[in-house]
C-alpha cells in the first residue's frame, strides 16, 4: 500500500523504513531536502513540494503528518487540506492536543476529506519493537489503511496472550486499536503519557529514597549503601514491578550507577498536562498523575517564588534564619 | 540442601514446594497440624512441635519463618532463638519492618545465632515464576546458603539480559540479590512495594480518566466512551508502559471490564507507610508514593472528618448547602 | 451615585442594600419579580425587563451584572450589549472565567462599551463586612466608579494597617484593588479562591488528625481523646495559625462538635480547578493547592474506579481479598 | 509566683520577662553567664549551675525546660529529675515529639515527679501578644500552676468571643487548654505546625501563580503583571482568606516585593514530620500537610536522584536531552 509522509523526523522516517522493508511504498516531503534525499535513497519517492507530493500520491490519497503537535502540525493540514480531493485523507501521527483533533475531524468532514489521530507509541525503538497506535476517526477509513497499521504494529510476538479475550477485536493484540471518533486516538496517548510520567516518577522515588538511605542525619545503624544498579536489575526478575521502564533505568544505571551524566532537569510534553486537565474536567482526582507532572515542573527551577514566600513568612513570625544552602540529600 | 520451614501458608507451603521439586529437603512445621500433614505427604518431613522441627533438622540448622510480620514472626524468632544452637540460621521471610531486622540481627549475634531478613516477591505466582528475593545479613551466610536461594529464584529465563553488567554480581541476574547487611533485604523490599504502590496508582488513575471521558458534564463533543478492556490490552504491545502490572490489569479487564466484582476498598500493607516514613526520615519528597498509599486510606472511608470540616467551614462563610449526594462520576 | 443590578440573589440584594444605606440609588432587575419588588419596597428602582431597566439608568449608564457564572451571565452581557450606549459599563461581580473576560473586554470595547470583571468576595457576611473586590478594566472607568467600590468596601476598620505601605494605592487598604486590565479581577479572585480551598484542607486534615488520635489502631498508650472545639478556639488566640477560617471552624464546632450535622460532601466551584489550570499553563508546581481540589473531588465519590483497579490488580498478583468495608476512622 | 526557667533563648528569656512584669519571680539558668546575668539584671534570680538552679527554688520547685528538643533537653530533663524531690514539676516547653513525653511522663511519675509537656506558640511576637499554650499532664498540677499560665497567654483581648461556648473551660478563651495527659500538649502544638505549614504553602503557590501570570510561554492577551504586595494586603480586609500569616506576607511584601532578599532555602522543624507520621498510624489521608512538609524538602536541594532517573529513562526510551538549564519561571 502506499502511504505519504510529511516529515522525516527520527519518527516519520522510520516509520517509512518500516513500511518500506515489508513491502509498501512511500511518498515524502519536509522542509529539509536532505531528509528526502536520503529516504529516497532508501527507496521512497522523494517530493519537493507539498504540491509535488500530492502530485505524486494515488488517489485517494493518504498523507501521514509526523510534525511536532502545534502550529506547525495545523499549517500543514491546512495547505493539504487545500490540495486535497474528496476521499482523501489526512493521518495526524503527532501528539496533538486531541480537542484539536475534534476539530479538525469536523472542519475536514465538511470539505469531504478524511481526518485520522493516531497516537504513536514507540519512540527510537519503534523501527525494530513496532509502533503501539490508538486511532481516532471513522470507521471506514480505519479498516481501508489497515495494512498500513497492521505492518507499523509490533505484533503478537513472544508476548503472552490475554485469556479471555476470544471474540473482541484481534488487532489490538497485534498493539492497534480504533478507539473511537476524531480526537479518541490521541485522547488515549495522551493518558499513555499521563500514566507514563506516573510510573517514572513511582521508580524515580523508589530509587531516590534508596540512593539516601546512607545520609548522615541517619543513626548509624540505620544507615544502608545500596548498589542501585544490582536493585534495578533484581526487580526486573520474579517481583511484583518489572515494566519497560524499569529495563531501561537497570539499562542506564549498569552504565553508570551516579547518573552524574544528567542534570535532572526534565522537560515535560503536552500530555501530561492536558492528561490532568481532562481528570479536572471530569472530577477524577488524580494525585499520582499530577504529582509526577509537577515534580518535572519543579526540575527545571533552582528555586520558586513559593519558597521564598515561605522564607518570608518564617522570618516574619519566628525571626528564622535560612539554613545555609547545602543539599541535604544527595542527588 | 535442607531447610527447614515455620509457617505453611501459601507462600511458606509454595516455597517448600519449589525447593523439594529440585532436589532440596525440608523440615516443616505450623501450628495447624493438617497443614503439616498435607506437605509431608508431598515429602516434607512434618514436625508436631517447635521443639520437634528443631530436633528434626541437620546442624547448622537453617530455619525459614514465613509468618505475618509482628507479634507472631517476633515471638517465634524469639523461640527459635532459646532453642537453636551457634551457627544456627534464623531466616525472617516475611514483610517484616527492617528497623526490627537490624535489632534482631544485633541481638541473635551476640547469641552466636545467624539472622538474614529476605523480602520476598512473587505472590501466588511465584511457585512457577520464582520468587525475587532481596536478602539482608551476613556474606558467608547468605553464601553458605546459595543453593537455596538459587533454587527459589526466578533464573534467566526468556527475560533480556542488561547490557554493560559485565563484572557484576551474577546472582541479581538470576533475580536475588544479597542487598547489604541485616534490615537491608527488607528495606528494599519495602521500597519495592513502595513503588509497587505508586505504579498500580498511575495506571488506576489513568483507566479513571478513561472510564469517566464520557460523562454528562463534559460537552457533548468532547465526549468518549472507551474499550478500556482493549486500551489496556494494546498498551502491552510496543508502547512505553508495559509491565507485569500492566497484564494484570488488562487479564482483569478481559473478565469482567466493569470490574463491578470489586467494591474498591483496598487494603495496605505495611510496606507503604514504611516507605513514606524513610522517605521523610531522608528528607525526600516522594509525592507519588505518598499520594498512592493516601488513596488507599481514603479508599477505605466513606467520608473523612476532613471533609466535614470542609462543608462546616461552607456553610459558615458562604451559607453554602452541601450538595445532593450523588456521586459525579463513574466508579 | 447610581448602579443597575441585574441578579438580586443574596449577594446582589446586599450590596444594593449596603449601597443604598449609604446614599447611593440603584435600578435593579430580576427574573423573579418578587424580588424586584422586595428591593423596590427597601428603596431601589425597580425594573419589569431589560429594557426597562436600561431605559431607567441615567446615562452613562452601570450595569452590575450578579448571577450565576457561564451561560446566563453571558447571555444577560450579551443582551446588554445590544441595548447599551457609547461609554455605558457592564460589570460582571460574579466568579466569571477569567479569559472570558478577556474575551468580553475587547468584544465590548469594540462597540465603544466599558466592561469591568470585579471578582467579589465577602459571601453572606459581606452586607456587614464589607465586600474585598479585585477589579479589572480601563483605569478611567474603575475611577469614575470609585464612590461604589468605596461604599462596598470595608474600609480600614480595626484592622491593623501594615507598615512600609506608603505612598502605594491607598484604595487596597479599604480593601478594593484595581488588578490591571480585563480578566485581572477575575484571575485574583480565582487565586484567592484556589488559596481559600488550600486553607481549609489544611486545617481539616489538621483536625482529622486530631479526631482519630484515639482510634484503636493505635497503641494504647498512644491514644488522645481531644476536644476539638476547644483546640479551634484556643488556637485563635496567640498561635502562629489565627484566620478567619479558623473562626468559622471554632464556632461550628463550638455548636456541634461531631459535625454529624454534615455529610462530608463538598462542592468546588470553579475557581479552584481553574487555579490548577493556570498552575499548570505556568509550569508553577501548585501541589496543595491541587491536593486541595483532589479532597473535593473525592468527597463526592463513594468509590473511584481507580480503586477497583487497585483491587483488581491485587487479587491479580497476590490474592488479596478486599477487607471487609469497615471504615479505619473516625469521620 | 515562683518559676524556674532553664534555656534563655529568646523564647526562654522572653517568658521570664512577661512573668516578672506581672508579678512573678523567676530562679533563671543557662549555660551562657552571660544570658543568665542579663536577666538577673532585670530582676530574676540567677544561678550558676543546675545544682544552684535547684537550691535556689522554692518547694515544690516548678522548672521550666526551654532548649532545643532532643538530646539537650532530655539529658537536662534527666539531670533535674536526680536533683528534684517528690511534688516537684518539669515542664517542657520546646518542641519535644509527643512519643518522649509520654515515656517521660511515665518515668518521673515512678519518681514521684510531675511533668507537664506544653507546646508553646508566639515566636518573636509572644512577648508582646502572649503565648498560645496547649498542655499535656495532671489536672491537678496543672490547676496548681495556672498563675503562670494565665499571665503567659494572651487573654481575650479584643479577639472577638465564639458563640455557643457557654460552660466550655473558660482558659480556652484566654489561649491555654489543658488538652489532655502527658504528650497530648505537644501533639496538639505538632498539629499546629502541621497545620501551619499547609496553610503556609497555599498562601506560597497563590502568589507563585500571581507572579508568573506575565511570563512568555502565555499567549500575549493572557498575561498580567500583578502587584503582589497589594494583592496581599487587599485580601486582608474583607475576603475569605484573612489571617496571621497572611498579615506577615503582606508586611513582607511591603517592604521587597521580589522578596530577592530571600533564596528561598526552607528549613522544616520536627513537627511537620512527626504530624505526616501521625497521619499515617492513623490512616487519614494529609494530602495537604504532606505536600507542604515536601515542598519544604525540595527547596534546599539542586536536584533530586529523583530527577536523574526521570532524565535517564526519558533518554532511554525517547533520546530525549534534557532542555537547557533555564528556569521556565519567576522565582
């Protein structure tokens, strides 16, 4: 089947290799040529323009948009939109805002085009692992591209199956899933996230507090050094807690046990912030979830206005000093 | 090798079990004789008494105590202790809080007695997967008695080895790991529920937001309902969140999606508390794994005085009526 | 000076009354015409319909709108648009949206119609208290209103004045602020209301605390019975945590020291979650505050579907049964 | 009446005085002379060592314990308990954990000692605006000394009374409550600065969200550059959320608005944790206190181990760098 993709990012491109190398075809575009040129190189049809590209697509035609979510994601879909003929459709892979997808889905039906959100899972280990995707958007259109999602998938593979599951929908053990309307597919990553950060931050605390069982505040015995490389690596076998995650912090702690290589200051992405506004649109306390959230806003500052409120409001009742700025903990 | 074993619970019993499957004896003994008996008939060797099961073991005796932690492991650790002789060996396998390990490690040396502290994980599984042990004592001990531990832990198997463990204690690969001395095994056990706690929290919180994504209070077109049978099943195959939790979360699904079998009142062990309390002891916020252990305590009320005191400062400033109880959301 | 109000509802009614007391006159209007009557009896103009409230007001014309947050104030604005004249002002004194003012402001100023967001705090004590506003809009009209806000406002009263204040806005001591424009009255009452939920929980989880300090989980010599109206009360007086909240809490305890006259079932209004949202879009780590809203949301719930997958998850890997629904406190 | 106060810091030395200028006398002891001749200089009996101290009272010998809790007040509360006889009273007025008074309460019963735990509240101010007491110990002995008592707090004042607390134990109102036996005082004072550090906090993140309402990552028409200091003063007249502390951030304000004076480096003192710890033996759920308590932890380190993992695993599973070190906000 063919497919067009804009954008070749470490995403988008390997998403064309691996279409390629189970036998589809690709079209593709971005802005930087050479990413064309070396795709082309590969096999696919390179596109200079955005006009180039859909020139080149069989109708009806499908453009795959692997940008970041934003405003370049929306001025993309927009001129295809423009070039586009009836039947058409356009697959938004990004991690979009998914009420834009909502929109967009709408605005898209009107003018005859179809409108897919995919949330793409998978990251650089998706070429080899396949990509997990939870696509929002009609019926119909699903099931047409499904060889498309069926090769991107990772597949049955050695992981087991779920008993119980004989007559519900098969492509989801093959890691795809038709989640719903516009909007649903992106609104299922975007919790992927939310629950990603909420796990991270769970084994960040756990190794934390391990990590400080030595402090000197501690008695004596009392106090621990750890080997949190081994720790790491004892869970992923027979506990209650091995995960992905926690095979590539063992990963990263085999390579260097200090992690004197990071600096901790952690960017955080859309979802997980929309991720606590949807629970806050719906009530649904989600303590973990938004604590994993802020401990990446509080990574990236040295320190916040809340403290030194504090700070002035402790000097104002209780004369206290601030103790001198030495970490009590290590890091 | 022998061991022998106090306490034929589900766990006690299943390690037994493992352990005569590949070629090691044991010596059992639990206050309930049927318990005994059943195990001998599958060729343990039953002891009536304390003073029996003593009687009945090899010198150096190794003495496994499988016990709830408390009062109960303590009292008969205490027994054992009058009964066994030097270079005896006390093994406290239970969920035991690691401050009590590192007194009894220090008072059973000066009687010339052995005391390792194993955090054991693996629950009902851990008859076929093994079990992942994080052991606490002395090196000749934990060494002497490898055949042991070896045989109970999970091995290899099909689990990925780490890269750049090259060098590094083989034990911890085969899932058991000697964590340092006496109270180390439990402490990081401890931390393992710990994080055990924050990771099915991040999952239970996420499914919430899905479960609740189409209630009547959101706009219409921002509603979903969702397969959250299916979410959790795709999200096994090549996302970033796939873990043994995970599967059970998708296994539970599968049967019954509504999960209207559970009323929601969950307990907590002591682990969590534990966990929090070292955190504060280290000065380390550990957000996520306090927010998991509080949503249990709360789970388990059906209103907190916090709350009134809330609709009683209402009522005072605002003249605010509390509103009908009806609960916003799906549970 | 003369004021429209449209909403007589117990906030609007007070302050045309505290208005009138103090030799202002006011038009005002209500769907209920029972209570444009009432008002009308203490002195007010009042008003059948919209029109004739307008045709009423002297021009340039006020118009406070007080009602309830979302569609009808909204719709009242946008009704009042059509009728209103170049250099007319709309005020909104509810607990309006902030961006939706921002929105307003410039849609108004299109027309050539001033709009004022005067975020109001004071609930039912405000007629006697005097009402804390924090207003938004073009600084001439908050000028040309002043004798209003003046009148609505406390005043400086007994309350002790802070010292290094002068030469700044002598119109904050009276307790009325002008925020800067549209939306900033409402974006500062939304953070003294999201701070306002942050106070509360505080103290109730202070008093929780306290009211379970002799549950029999605990050991015995361990235990507390305290009289909790006495600790509210004492605390008012020299300790480092005196408030207005905590007066309110001591006399509903002082009255009914079990709150049992209390469901627990706590409403949260809007502000509160949006505080978390700005949180949020500033990357700002507003932990409390957001545990605070959390409280709110949970109170309403008998049980989260969280908690059943917490459930579910234990039966999974351990077995575990549900504890038998016995709340472990005291609420 | 006859006090002895050992501990002359500022809390110590300022009691002395409110007692002396209402009539009472003092035997004063410290280990600094130099303390020890300042206030013997204004009318205090001095003396040079504990044996002195204990000469030099009049029997039964009242002593007042005001140094910092731990090992400096439990080693002098030791020294005294051999010194004394039978009928005399220890009273600890620090900061003690509750759990010490109740063994200690115990062990000088046996000796036929009173002691009497109080936690105490008034910082830097008490001397002028009186202590808040809360007491823990007989009622006899407590009875016994209320002359000390009732002129160490604050009295009524014009704190207005509450309704409703007819036939109440008038010394509530006066800002001393006998709250229960040994340890009950300084529980109730933990609770109070458990309290006291939420409420803390909810003020701090209000005004963090307020201070970065202008910062570059909002859209343009969402920005605001608010003047805090007048934000905290107009919330003390009038709104809901008038307090203390509220009182001593606006004095703050007043005088730096960035409160750059600070680097917002915030020590915790024993009680914010100690109240998290009685939280959890309790089951209640302190979302609030807990996240006030780890804010305090996260503002004196750089970084966490915590944030390390996250950036280890992000570049594990997304190649994700960490994004350069620039604070996103204000602080």
């Amino acid at each position: 089947m063919q497919l067009g993709m804009i954008g070749l990012g470490r995403m988008g491109g390997n998403i064309v290799r691996r279409l390629m190398k189970n036998g589809h075809t690709a079209v593709v575009y971005d802005k930087d040529a050479r990413a064309v040129a070396a795709l082309a190189a590969e096999g696919a049809v390179g596109a200079d323009t955005l006009e180039d590209f859909i020139a080149k697509l069989d109708k009806p035609r499908t453009a795959w948009v692997m940008l970041p979510a934003g405003k370049i994601t929306e001025a993309t879909i927009e001129a295809l939109a423009k070039l586009m003929q009836k039947g058409d459709v356009i697959i938004d892979g990004g991690n979009t805002f998914w009420q834009d997808d909502v929109r967009r889905g709408a605005t898209l039906k009107e003018k005859g085009l179809h409108y897919l959100d995919v949330g793409t899972s998978g990251g650089v280990w998706g070429i080899e692992r396949g990509y997990c995707m939870m696509i929002g958007g009609d019926k119909a259109v699903v099931d047409r591209l499904d060889p498309i999602f069926k090769t991107l998938a990772p597949g049955i593979g050695d992981i087991p199956r779920t008993q119980g599951r004989e007559g519900r929908d098969p492509r989801v053990e093959q890691g795809y899933i038709h989640a719903g309307p516009s909007g649903a597919g992106h609104f299922v990553k975007m919790i992927h996230n939310g629950i990603e950060y909420g796990l991270m931050q769970a084994y960040a605390e756990g190794f934390d507090i391990l990590k400080n069982a030595g402090i000197e505040a501690l008695p004596p015995e009392h106090r621990f050094e750890f080997d949190i490389a081994d720790i790491a690596e004892v869970w992923r076998r027979g506990s209650v807690i091995p995960s992905w995650l926690l095979d590539l912090t063992s990963s990263a702690l085999a390579e260097n046990q200090t992690l004197d290589n990071y600096s901790g200051f952690v960017e955080d992405s859309g979802e997980g912030r929309w991720t606590v506004n949807a629970a806050i649109d719906e009530a649904v306390p989600a303590e973990v979830l938004t604590a994993a959230l802020y401990a990446r806003f509080r990574s990236r500052k040295d320190h916040t206005f809340a403290e030194k409120i504090l700070s002035a409001m402790r000097a104002g009742f209780g004369g206290h000093k601030e103790p001198p700025k030495k970490p009590d903990t290590k890091a």
